[in-house]
C-alpha cells in the first residue's frame, strides 16, 4: 500500500528526478528506474518526451501487420497497434478470406467537419439570423491568418449557420461553422477559428446599434470543435456469392450460416449490451489503425459510438444485406483522420505507419481504417456463430500464458504442440505446465 | 503510391523476414528495417512480439505522471499513457486544483458482469423458464473447471435468467449470466464459462423428453460476454464552496463561472454533438490510465458510451449540482478493470503503473480511472468556459510543433520565451522560425 507523500513542483523536475521521485513508491527503486530507463529511446526520446507531459519512459505496444488486404483494388499491408491478442490475425484472417472474393470496397460519403460558438443571448432568432450577411466577412476577415494555409490546402472554412436551441436551454443559441481540413485531422485548426469567431461574435452583440438591452448581452459559453461528424462519413462493403460460405464451417451450410450471420446482426440491433460488444470489434480494428497512424483514438470511439445510436437506440453501426444469393456486408461510419499534422509526421512509427501505407491522403486512410473495422467485425461475427469465439482467441492468447510462466523454449514447444489438440484456458494451461514440471 | 505485391504465408515469417518483406514497399528499405530495429527491446522484446501477432516492432507512446491526486484521502501520482498533448498537464492541473479542496471522492457503487448466449428457439417462453431450476446444476458442473479458481478468488457465476427477446425478434431468446470477476477484467474467464453453458443448452433442448419437435431444435447463435455493464459502475465526485471559485477567472466572479460551467453541462445534455465531445474529454483520462495499466480501452469507451445514450439521447456522463453554495460535480460511469489476468502483470511497464500505483485491487482502479475523466472533463469544461481550450493546449503543443520544425536548443529556448507573449499556432509558430532563421 503507498502512502504518497505530495509531489510539490513535480512538473519543473527533470527526468530523472521525476522518476527518482515516484520511485520512493515502489518495492525496489533502483531496480524500477533501470527497467523505466530501458524503454527509453537512445537518439530520439526528446521526440517522445515532448509529445505529452511529465513524461518519465514511454509505453510499448506490439506494433504487428495484417498484410493483404484488398481494398478497393489496392493491396494494403496495414500497419495495426493493439495490446489485445488475436485482433491482428483476426483481421488478417478476414483479409485473406475476402482478397479471393473480391475484397474490400470502400468510398467516403462526406468529409464535413463542424464546430460550434455555443452562447446565451436574450434575444430573438429571427434578430439573429438577419444579421449572418453582416457577419461572414468579419467572421472570415479575423480568422484569415488561420485559413490562409488551409486554404492553399484546398480547405478552409464552408459555412456558418445560426441554429436555434431554446427549445432545450433558455436564450440557448448556436453558430454552427462547417469545415473542409483536407488532410489534416484539423482540430486545432477548427478550434482555434471558432474562438477567433467567438470573440467577433461577442464584440457584435456589445456594439451592435440595433440591439438595446437587453439583447447587447451576449454570454459565450464556449467554442468548440464537435468530435461528432455525422457528415464525416465512409463506408466500406465486402460482397460475394452465397456458395462462397460453403466450407465456412464443417457443421453448417452456407445458408445455414448465412442465417446464422443475419441474426447475430439483427440481434445487434435488437439488443445494445449486444450492439455495444458488436461495434467494439469494429473498433478494435479501426483503434489499432488510428494509433499506428498517429491518430485521436477517443476521438474516433466518441464519434462512432454516439452515430451508433443516433436514432433513439444504440444500434450496430454494420450493414447485412443477403438478395439474390448475394451476400453484402457493410459498415458505415463517422472517421475523422488525418495524414498531415498533429503526430503523423512528428511521431517516427506514425510517419513509418503511413510510409508503409503508401503515403495515403486522409479520405484514403480513412477507407483503410474503416475496412479493417469491417474485416475484424467480420471475422468476430463469423466466429461467433461457428466455433465460438474463445477457440481462436485463446490460440493466440497462449503464449501470453506461456511467458506469463516464464516457459523455457523447450516447454514452449511442447506446450503449443499439445495446445494444438486441448481446450485453452489460464487454468489448463498453468496445470499442463506444472504437471511438465514436476 | 504504393502497388504491393501479396504477401503470402506472411504469418510464418520471421520477424526479420516480414520487415524485410513490407520494407519493399519504402523508399529506403535498410533505414526503415534499421529505424523499426531501433524500438525493440535488447531483453524483453519476445513477451512484446507475442502479445500480438505479424509484430515487426513496438509503438511507443510517452508514459506521463499526473502527479498528487488526492483520491479518497490517498496521494496517487497516476501513470498516463496518451499520444495527446495536454491530457496530463490538464489532468495534473486539475489534480492541483482539487487537492486543497479534499481533493477526488470515489465509490464503486456495483460490479456485475454479464454475458448472454443468445439462441433462436420455437417454443413458449413459460416452457423455458420452468426448467431453469433443472439447468442451473448442470451450467455450474459443466463450468466447474473454469470457475473453481475464480471461486477461490471471491467470484464465480453469480446468476442466470432466461430472458424473452421474442417481441424483437421472432423465437429469440437470452440466457443471461451474471459474473462477479473480482480483480480481473474477466473477458476469457466469461467468454469460456458461456461457450460451456451454450453446449449444455443445446443438449438439453435435443434431449429433452418434453419437447416434441420443433421445440426440440434449438439454434445457439453465440455465447459472448457484454461489453455494456451498466452494473459495473464507479461514481467519483468533488465539491467545495463557492468561494473557492473567485479566484478562477480574472474576469470572471464566483458566480459567473459556476454558472456558465452549469451552461456548458446543461448544453452537453441538450446536443448530443456537445454531449459526444464533452465525453471524449472524460476518456482522454481514463483510456490513459486503462493503456498504462494494460486494459482494454475498446471494451471501457463501448461501456460508457453506450451508457451514456442509454435513455433514448446521447448524454453527458457527468453531473452538475449547484445547492446551498455547494459546487458538487460529478461523473458516473460504467468501467471493467482488471487489476490481475491478461496483461495486467504480463506486459513490463502495465506491472509497473499498478506498482506506482500501490497494486491496486480493480475496486481500486476504478476508482482511481474515473477520477482521473473527471479531472480531465473538469479541467476541459474549465477552460472553455474561461480563456478557452486552445491556450493551454497549444502551450503543451508548442513543443510538438518546434520538434516538427527540428529546432536547435537554442531557437528552441528563445520561441518558448516568444511564445509566452504570443498565440500559438502552427502558422505562426512557423513564421517565427523562418523569422529567426533568416
């Protein structure tokens, strides 16, 4: 148990003393600040170190490879960094099964953008929105130094729009601004737009020679980027014929399991404890895509999760369509990525990620992203309904077990090759060792 | 562009051999292969590789301290993991602030875990229920060699019910079966006691001697565990006086600031889009933690944000309450942390977050993670509604983007003091530099 003394002034510690410091909790100091300092990087820990704060080592995750994947005709080796076991094979394993079926299809629907000046204003909206001609040029003029790059880029900002909420709050009103960021994730750029807009808003209100009181008063509550983009949105589809199922499972037609599939789709949407679980296994893909690439994972959970349940009910965000012996599976989401900017070229794995994608623009990595969710969904679905889930997740998982008993390379072998015939759990596993043991 | 070739049998590579193969698609292949070389470890590098599968190396993310959170009268200073710049100054600075207010209230109000298996049945949902007394004995004997350690622990199956889903679907029923995974995330342990449940399921409805067709034929779709727990739930809390808030904002009394930070809540609930973002903040923190601890971060944002639209509308997780001069804010949410199992005490720096942390119980960490979202969600909503987001972020970015622009010590030294005086952004950073260097 520790009794933490107060770290005062910790931010202004170097390094070395911040570790120093937090060292005095743990069992063996020296033996904890070695093995933190081994994970450090020899030429380019500066890099790391900078990307957040207080920063005492970094964390490693397995940075792994699902090669193949087809995807709107282009091969992807997709670079996926995950700490959950399985959900690289998973996806590599849907990849290879779909490259000979004519593998993944993928389009961006929209890439809109949009932020918000969220403010109190006791007024009416028919006042309001009489004034929008007026205010574009100012809310365009202070905010160029910012656009002016974006612009180049092919981007910059597309409209605003004044949008009535006191049917919720009292005097609640909106100024929806909508952005093009091009290649860029862009949320710096559309923060620091709105509260350049904000402060033009709030000067209008005080000086604007219509307005008597109480109208002058304006309170801007905040300006804000919306992690949820609706309008941001891809799609991406596998589809082939019915016959293709036929050797899915040794116990099950492919109508069978073609009827299997269709209910556990439905029973997403019928149920969200289930649609929750479903839509996870999309993530799982899309996160370790994002992370690879240097980019906002929460962001990317916080959007798809709340598109889920846009309609009342939290839904599966995937598609199963079966007509004419044509088995269609699709998924449709919410992505906000970018291939400039933010981490993506300042990160080293993040510019190699990219590297090996071949350099995409952002509407591209998000067809990647969102075609590796589909895939791992697909590859989760199908075990479901065929062997279960546990079978293939704990083969992978085994020698996690293993080196959780510090297996020799001997033990290894051996206990793979029988795993290979027996039923997998942390309990099998830790006794089939202590019996090769004793 | 990138036209890749298959790669086939890529899984049976060596770990040499699959760098070697997608270097291929690189512009300089020996500098790629000697860079992703760069992040192995020298001892550790197996139990990395075979966390996950295809590794060809690690992704490092910077593993920060958000020192001095005063949690239930306990000093942590908490490991965070986060590509985000800001996260841990803001969780720091939150940490501060509440310190000298009592600092973080935390209670883990249940821990219930559930899966289902789902099944497609013709028959009467009175038919079904009548025989659970009958089935329960068998589930535990069939489950036996998994559950008899986790009963050992303190946990076990907890309960099971029959749950009639037919007004959704036709014929769809669940079994549901509750768990308590003690200090475990608990994900194979589940996943393995239903897949066993589901077999005694199907046996039962063949052999029956009740049933005639068709309520003979049962059809088990899948036996998964639920992501979404909204029995496994952790309530973290501060409050102070009023007082305590003159000080916040230089333009801002007391009173302005709580009632524009209760606008900024109220606003969260009434636009989803607002709610979605609002949120996000809340697992900036969390997630943080999960990765530093070795959880599933996928599994914690399905959790709360399914939760959090669990009503019909997409809603913020956190809670405002303003009585009596008494500022109360606080969040509740659904969070499933292991402390013991998967990664927990596998992955070399997961082991060293718990020990910084005093190896917590689950209870514990969860308590600990939903103070840090709060932290977080409170230093964001903080900021908004005062000076903004951007100031304190592109302060924390400000080094980010003199990395990008590879600056001496020297030029690197002299914008931070510029910038002090000066608003950031990459556009303006970059000038500055061009300025100083021409």
């Amino acid at each position: 148990m520790v009794t933490n003394k107060i770290a005062a002034g910790f931010s202004k510690l170097t390094k070395e003393e911040k570790l120093k410091l937090v060292s005095r909790n743990v069992r063996k100091p020296e033996e904890f600040i070695m093995e933190m300092k081994s994970f450090w990087h020899k030429e380019k820990q500066k890099i790391f170190d900078d990307i957040s704060e207080n920063t005492i080592s970094n964390y490693w995750l397995p940075f792994g490879i699902a090669p193949n994947f087809l995807i709107n005709n282009n091969i992807y080796h997709v670079p996926m960094v995950i700490e959950e076991s399985s959900v690289v094979a998973a996806a590599s394993g849907s990849a290879k099964f779909w490259f000979s079926r004519g593998g993944f299809n993928s389009r961006v629907i929209s890439t809109k953008k949009t932020g918000k000046v969220h403010f109190i204003w006791e007024g009416k909206f028919n006042n309001l929105i009489r004034y929008m001609d007026k205010l574009k040029p100012a809310f365009r003029e202070k905010t160029r130094h910012i656009t002016r790059n974006m612009e180049k880029r092919g981007g910059g900002i597309t409209d605003f729009e004044f949008v009535d909420m006191t049917h919720e709050i009292d005097n609640y009103y909106q100024l929806n601004v909508s952005f093009e960021t091009v290649d860029s994730m862009g949320a710096n750029f559309i923060n620091s737009c709105l509260e350049e807009i904000a402060l033009v808003l709030r000067d209008f209100f005080c000086s604007c020679q219509d307005f008597e009181l109480p109208e002058r008063n304006c309170s801007i509550i905040m300006a804000i980027l919306s992690n949820y983009t609706p309008d941001c949105l891809v799609e991406s589809w596998v589809e082939c014929e019915i016959g293709q199922f036929n050797k899915m499972d040794k116990n099950l037609t492919a109508h069978d399991f073609i009827w299997k599939f269709e209910n556990a789709v439905q029973i997403a949407n019928a149920d969200p404890s289930r649609g929750a679980t479903h839509n996870k296994g999309i993530f799982n893909g899309i996160d370790a895509v994002a992370i690879a690439t240097g980019n906002d994972f929460r962001a990317i959970e916080a959007n798809g999760h709340t598109y889920a349940c846009m309609n009342g009910k939290y839904k599966s965000l995937t598609e199963f369509k079966f007509d004419k012996d044509i088995f269609r599976y699709s998924l449709k989401i919410p992505l906000v990525m970018g291939t400039v900017g933010g981490l993506t070229s300042l990160h080293p794995l993040a510019r190699r990620s990219l590297e090996l994608l071949g350099n995409p623009d952002a509407r591209k990595l998000m067809q990647i992203a969102a075609s590796v969710g589909l895939a791992n969904n697909f590859s989760a679905v199908k075990s479901l309904v065929t062997k279960g889930i546990q079978f293939g997740h704990m083969k992978m998982h085994l020698l996690n077990i293993l080196n959780y008993h510090q297996v020799s390379e001997n033990e290894r072998q051996t206990a793979i090759e029988h795993f290979k015939t027996h039923k997998i759990s942390f309990n099998s596993v830790s006794e089939y060792i202590n019996r090769l043991r004793s």
